[in-house]
C-alpha cells in the first residue's frame, strides 16, 4: 500500500501525453508527462506538483507491485495497467468463449502475480448460446479451484459476488471486446455514465473501450480495459507455462525427470494422472497446444 500523501496520486487514465489523476483526497485533475515517463499507466501511483504557471506535472513513477502488458500490433510491449491484485477475466457466450485465450489470461496472472476471478457474462444467453462441450470445459475450471461467476448485467445476476471478492483490492477486467467489460462496471456504479458499445452480426465486439480506466468502488478500485481480439503471452520458458496451471502443483517433482515437461516423457505423472481423470484432460490439451506454440516462438 503507498501512503497517502498530498504529492501522491493515482492514475485513472491516460491519453498520449496527458493523464487524469486521483489526488490523497479524490478529486480528478489533469496532468501533464515528463518524456521519460513513457509507460506510465492505469493504476500507477505517481508523484505530481504544481508547475508556477499552475499546470500539474507527473515527475516519478512510485515503484509498482506488477504491471500488466501487452504487445501491441507492431509486438512493442505496451503496459496496460499497475499494481493489479486480482485479474478478472471475462468472456461471455456471445461472442463465443475462446477457452485458449482464458487459459493464457491465467498465464499471465500467475507471472503477475495476480489472483484471478473466472466471469462468465451474459449468462441470459447461455441457453440459446454454448455448446455441450462448453459445460465440461467450464467445469473444469471449477473442479481445479479457480473461482466461476456467471453475471447477466441486466438482472444484475452475479454482481453482488463480483464486489464482494474485491473488498479492497485493486481489480482489472480483462478479455475479448464485446463480452461486456464496460457493462459490468456500470451495473457496479449505477450513477457512472459509462460507455458500452454493441456487438455486430457476428457476435464480435467494436473495440467501443480504447484506454484503460480506473473507477473507485466502496473499498477497492476496478480498471476498465480496451477489449482485446487474441491475447498473447511474452515468452516464457516451460517452468513459468507450468506454474500457470495450479493443479499440477500436488504433483511437483514426481515426474522421472526434474525436467519433465509433461509430453512424451517416461515415467511423467501429469499424463498418467490425465489418464486416470485425476487432471481435467481438456486443460491438460490445451497446456500441450500452448507449451508447442511458446517453444517454437
Ligand atoms: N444479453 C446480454 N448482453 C449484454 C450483457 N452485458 C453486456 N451486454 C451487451 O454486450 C455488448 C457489449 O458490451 P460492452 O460492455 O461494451 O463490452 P466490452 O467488453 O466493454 O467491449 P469493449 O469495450 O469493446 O472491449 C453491449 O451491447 C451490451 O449491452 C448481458 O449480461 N447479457
Ligand atoms: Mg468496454
Ligand atoms: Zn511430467
């Protein structure tokens, strides 16, 4: 936690150049960058004064507990957000969830590191919407301990649990554009005008969120963030891809080799576990596809 202090404050949004501060005290004010604070981002806390001509300046950056990144389309890695303590990964049923890209989201929040919340939105539409193999997917998810919220942002179905797992964290929501990000923070700050976009004929989003915005809730804080349409992860060796799957954690260092990453080694327990249903074995394939994909990169 930093302290608060009047010269310390908390970046809610940034475009280019400028910056939208929380002051110790709340209140919003603008402000400009020194060049080289290039990747300062949602959620950094921030040293700012006031120049003689009365403009606010950010002049450093406080150290950070993590920062969430990305690469952008020419793959330079742009940070998104700061000091995340739960990441909360949304799809929905429509568009369709990618099972793939939540597993690298939960990746990702381990090398934070991160707690994560599993959201399933749209819940209204999962009827009409998702697919047998769906259920078993999700409840593999469950079964490995990660905590599932199913949400439906006009009934307010599942909000109530959202909020209370945040308490006082700082939170980010996360995933495909159009599966309703900026839907479930209005419906957690009903008297906050916020924009939502529709999605087209084919279930995909319009990108409608373009920066990363923090809003305050009763204790904690939740980032807003731009939707994405592939999430990647930078390269990581087989041990940190591992360390992304929680329920091979009871198995460690029972494979024949230390080494072991579970393919085609003798004597691996992971695979024999698959076998056995002791590890979901949807998980356990989709680890296989991404462990081949990071290796050949
Ligand atoms: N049926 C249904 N539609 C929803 C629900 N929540 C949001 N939507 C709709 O989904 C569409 C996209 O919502 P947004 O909140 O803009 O989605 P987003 O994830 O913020 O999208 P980006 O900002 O592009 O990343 C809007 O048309 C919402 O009305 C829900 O629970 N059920
Ligand atoms: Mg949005
Ligand atoms: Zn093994």
């Amino acid at each position: 936690m930093v302290e608060k202090s009047q010269d310390i404050g908390r970046v809610i949004s940034r475009f280019g150049a400028e910056l939208i501060l929380a002051t110790y005290n709340g209140e919003h004010i603008r402000c400009t960058t020194r060049r080289k604070l290039d990747n300062v981002a949602s959620g950094d806390y921030v040293r700012w004064q006031k120049e003689a001509q009365g403009n606010a300046v950010v002049t450093a950056i406080e150290p950070r507990k993590n920062v969430l990144s990305r690469p952008d389309f020419r793959g330079k890695i742009r940070v998104i957000a700061a000091n995340i303590d739960v990441l909360i990964v949304v799809s929905s049923w429509r568009p369709e969830p990618s099972w793939e890209m939540l597993d690298r989201y939960l990746v990702a929040a381990e090398q934070l590191p991160a707690e994560v919340i599993i959201v399933m939105n749209k819940a209204d539409l999962r009827g009409e919407y998702s697919a047998a193999a769906d259920d078993v997917y999700l409840e593999e998810y469950s079964r490995i301990g990660y905590q599932v919220i199913h949400t439906d942002t006009k009934t307010g179905q599942g909000i109530a649990e959202i909020s209370d797992a945040l308490g006082e964290k700082t939170a980010i929501l996360a995933g495909q554009s159009g599966v309703g990000k900026s839907s479930l923070i209005a419906c957690l700050l009903p008297e906050q005008s916020i924009r939502v976009g529709e999605i087209g004929d084919t279930g995909e989003g319009r990108h409608t969120t373009t920066v990363a915005t923090l809003y305050r809730l009763a204790g904690g804080s939740l980032i807003d963030s731009p939707g994405v349409r592939d999430f990647a992860l930078p390269p990581l060796n087989p041990s940190e891809l591992q360390s992304g799957y929680p329920e091979f954690a009871e198995f460690a260092g029972m494979c024949k080799f230390n080494n072991c990453t579970h393919q085609h080694e003798p004597g691996c327990v992971i695979k024999s576990a698959v076998k056995s249903n002791d590890l979901p074995p949807h998980r356990y394939q989709r680890y296989l596809n991404l462990l081949t994909r990071q290796i050949n990169h």
